[in-house]
C-alpha cells in the first residue's frame, strides 16, 4: 500500500517540478574536473543516491577502460532484498579488492571506508533527491537490460525502505566522504551533480 501511494506522489510531484521549474535547473555550471598528473586509474569506487544512473555510468566506464565492473548491490543482498551477513558482505568485497583493477559500484556506508582507503579514485553520485526518487519508480517500466545490478531473486521494486534510504543520503554521504578525504589524501575524490557532469567526467577518465 506504501509502495503504491509513494508511487503516485512521486509522479505528480515530478510533473509538477516539470512544468514548474525552468530548464536552466539543469544548465547550472559543470565543474571542471581534472585528473592528477601521473595519477593511476585501475581501482575505482562509485557511490551515490539510488536512482542517479550509477549503474549505467559504471558500465560506461568499464566499456571504454577494461577495468571489470562490480555491481554492490549483487552481493550485498540475496534473494527477495534480504541483506546478507555483514561479514559474508565485507569478505565478497575484500576477494574482489584482492584484483589489480576494479570499479565497484554502489552503495553500502557502514563499509566504505574498506573501498575508499583501497582505491585510486573515488566518485560521488550526489544528485537531486526528487530527480532520484522519480527515476527508481520510471525503472519499473524501463530499464536497460544490460544492467545486471541485482541479485538472482530480487526483483526491482520501490521498497518503503529504501525511500527513507534515500532522503537524506547525500547529506549523510558528504558528512562522511570528508572525514574519509582527511584520512586518506591521496585518493582522488569527484562529486556528480548531473547528467552533465557525469558525462564530462566520463569523457575525461575514458581519454586517460
């Protein structure tokens, strides 16, 4: 029942921001990203709001690099969305981390310390809530078949949990991205805002 009203809330508030907000929203300045002299790329973590097209920029990525995409969400969950063990979780983890080249992609912040201080780049998908939240219920109906980012039996749907997930994440991925930046400097560190950004960024990490 939760599921079905979050549904339609969320697609009448996303026409309302539609016919409400210019297109200008989405012309805000892109940051211009830049990579480190003689800076290495072969470990690369992506996190970020559920619902940004992480998935999707990964495999990109991965296409044009060669580096293997690992998708989080296939061993963090087992079937029907149940979480498996923390420590079955961090060991799946530590096996992959364990190879020269890697992009691992998604979420799971109790435990990003163990991917942020292993690898060379880290990026951030801190994009609008309300684009985010309109773009988990659009992939019920639309999704690219590529994207096998889920575990064997769990299908893709709107969890009441992961709406709570998702309200205040960038605040709560920011808070700790900060305290990881101090700990570990020299890890390169990008925050996304937009479909902009993350395909400059991609055309800048493909050219190197």
């Amino acid at each position: 029942m939760k599921q079905s009203i979050f549904i339609y809330i969320i697609c009448a508030f996303t026409i309302y921001k539609i016919v409400t907000f210019s297109t200008s929203f989405f012309d805000t300045q892109i940051t211009h990203y830049q990579i480190p002299s003689g800076k290495i790329m072969k470990k690369i973590v992506v996190f970020g709001m559920p619902g940004a097209g992480k998935s999707t920029w990964s495999l990109k990525l991965s296409n044009c690099t060669g580096i293997p995409v690992y998708h989080i969400d296939q061993f963090f969950f087992t079937k029907n969305w149940k979480k498996r063990p923390t420590e079955d979780f961090v060991r799946l983890k530590q096996e992959i981390m364990k190879n020269d080249s890697w992009i691992l992609d998604g979420n799971g912040l109790k435990t990003l310390e163990l991917r942020y201080k292993e690898a060379d780049i880290v990026i951030l998908f801190a994009y609008p809530r309300w684009i985010c939240y309109w773009r988990i219920v659009k992939r019920l109906f639309s999704k690219d078949p590529a994207i096998k980012d889920r575990a064997p039996g769990c299908k893709e749907a709107v969890r009441w949990e992961l709406v709570q997930y998702m309200w205040n994440f960038n605040d709560r991925a920011i808070t700790l991205s900060n305290h990881l930046k101090s700990l570990y400097p020299h890890v390169t560190f990008y925050v996304v805002h937009s479909d902009k950004e993350a395909e400059k960024l991609l055309e800048l990490l493909c050219k190197k």
